[in-house]
C-alpha cells in the first residue's frame, strides 16, 4: 500500500527491448522505489522486456490510446523522466501539466534523429530540464546545440561480482565486444584490430561477440564474414542474464570500439566484473578510466591493435581489471547512484 505523501514518479519508455535504454530504465525504477517514491513505467510500444518490470513487481503498462486521454493519471504525478529521444514528442504535453525531465541517452547521432522525428533545433532549446549519462553526451549538446543546463547522471548496473580476479588462462585471452550488431558499435573496427596483431600474440587470443543482429543491419553484417576467422567467435544474442553473465565472468577484456556511445553499460559490467576495458574516446564512459590507458582514438584501427597487444600481459590484465573493480564501486555502483538520485531529485 502506497503511504499518504509518497511522491509519485512516472517513467516513460520508447519501447520494451532486452537493450541498454529500457534496462537502464528499470535500474532507475528499482532504486526510485528503494528512496520511497511510487513509481509507474509506460511504454509507447510492447515488447519481451515488459515481463522484467514485473518480475520486480513494478507497474508497468503500454500505453496505446491517445495521450491526451492520459491527463488526468499525469496530473497525478510529481515528476516525469521521459526517456531517450524518442520520448520528445511528449514534452510540451506533459509539461504543461507537471514537471518533466527529458533523459538523452543519445549522442552524435542526435541531429540525424531529430530530423528523422521532424524535431526543430528549437524545439530541444526550449525543453526546461534535460538529463545525459555522461560528459561526453553533454559535450554534444553544448557543442552543437549550445544547451547550457544540461546535468548529468551516470548509470549504474548491480553488483554481480564473483570476487574472482581478472586472471588468463596461459596462451588464452579473451576479447568481448556486446552489444547491438550495428556500424556504430564499431564491431567492424575490432575485427580489424583483432586481425591486425601479430600472429604469435593473436594464436593465444580469442575474439568473442555477442549481440542481436537487426534486420536493418543485414548488410553491415555481411560485410564484416569477410574478415571473419577461427579466433572470432559469435555467441549469438543472449536475453538470459545468467547465461550472459556466465559467459562475461570467462572474458579478459570488454572492448567498447563504438563510433559514438553516450555510455555503455558493457563497459559498466565488465568493470564491476573486474575485467579490463579498452574503448575509443567516443563512448561515454571513459569516466572509468581517469588516466586514459585504455582508451585510443576514434577510429584508429592500428591505436586500438596496439592496445589490445598490450592486454596480452597476464600482469596488465590483473592490474586493469582491479582499477576498474574499484573505479564501478565508487562511480557506478548502486550507492554510487542512490547518492546522485538524492542530489539531483531534491525538489521532487
């Protein structure tokens, strides 16, 4: 029973896919209720991840009538967190009724996609409060939109740590890149790399993918069997945290090549894993490695060859994976997050 004066909270949600933005989603839910909010999901479409909202006994429910409709359910709200881009068309409509918070979780790819949704630059300038998930997101904002009053909040993901070190097996190292088989992701620049090492180091190497490959992607897909061999591995997409931790807790390195990445919560999991992370300077969450050691420029096969050369040392590979155990507990872990939610959600 929710207690008289609980502050109420609706999410809203572009879709429910097993991919970052719906999950990030759920672990802002999951923590909002643990600070005594009420909190509802909405979701603009159905899909397969619904079912995890319920699982934790979250309200969650799609909304297919018109959202006008809705007024008096919104009306009922203290705060709205609309999230990603394709949340925008609802700003105005919701915040002539209560406060709202557009969540970006989009980087360079904005422009394209605003004009794709037929949304002005002007449009974006006016929306009152705006939340990214790294500084990288909130360059792209400056930097293009001239937006000055964009916050920041980093994600979390929970704490599944085996306690066991980042240790490799003698002549096996193993690479991973997760996630969304698609060009800006970057899979394509990996390969390169990966193919790119000296035979004496890639013969004790292993290049592991996982990911869901969209339809849209088909050809970007076939185009990378080209540069496919023996050392590349492709475990198919897995909807199955267990396995999919399972599987994680076998890696070495988690490599982040995307083109353009607001965050990755790959990166996130690999470094509560204690693993060792290498990502272009692109993706967001580059806030986990301060000085820079594992983080090459976008782009640049031969820099990110080198790097992951270098990660064949069975000793960097135990140093890095424990720096970025400890870089997760204090800048993405669930405390982490809770202390930054009670900060910025103070006038809630």
């Amino acid at each position: 029973m929710m207690r008289k004066n609980t502050k109420r909270i609706l999410l809203v949600s572009h879709e429910m896919t097993y991919t970052g933005a719906p999950r990030s989603l759920l672990y802002m839910a999951e923590v909002l209720r643990k600070e005594s909010f009420y909190v509802e999901v909405w979701s603009i479409k159905d899909g397969p991840f619904l079912k995890e909202y319920k699982k934790k006994r979250i309200h969650a429910e799609i909304i297919d009538r018109n959202i006008e409709e809705q007024r008096n359910r919104i009306a009922s709200f203290d705060l709205i967190i609309l999230n990603t881009i394709y949340t925008v068309h609802f700003v105005d409509y919701f915040n002539a009724i209560t406060r709202t918070i557009l969540f970006i979780r989009e980087g360079m790819c904005l422009p394209q996609m605003l004009s794709n949704m037929s949304v002005s630059e002007s449009q974006l300038r006016r929306i009152n409060e705006i939340y990214v998930v790294s500084e990288y997101a909130k360059s792209v904002l400056e930097d293009i939109y001239q937006l000055s009053e964009v916050k920041v909040l980093h994600n979390y993901v929970k704490n599944a740590h085996w306690l066991v070190p980042n240790f490799a097996k003698k002549n096996e190292i193993n690479f991973m890149v997760s996630g969304t088989v698609e060009k800006r992701k970057g899979l394509d620049i990996a390969i390169e790399a990966f193919n790119l090492m000296p035979d004496n180091l890639k013969n004790c190497a292993y290049l592991h993918v996982v990911g869901n490959i969209p339809e849209w992607a088909d050809d970007y897909w076939s185009s990378l069997s080209l540069k496919w061999n023996n050392r590349i591995i492709y475990h198919g997409y897995i909807n199955n945290d267990k396995e999919l931790y399972s599987l994680y807790k076998k890696m070495n390195v988690f490599l982040i090549p995307s083109r353009d990445e607001p965050c990755s919560l790959v990166a996130l999991e690999g470094a509560m894993l204690g693993k060792a992370l290498i990502m272009s300077e692109n993706v967001g969450a580059k806030y986990l490695d301060e000085k820079k050691y594992g983080v090459y420029p976008t782009y640049d096969v031969e820099t990110l060859c080198r790097k992951m050369c270098s990660y064949t040392s069975r000793k960097t590979l135990l140093i890095q994976g424990l720096k970025m155990r400890y870089k997760y507990l204090i800048t993405s872990s669930e405390f982490a997050y809770r202390r930054r939610i009670k900060e910025l959600f103070t006038m809630v």
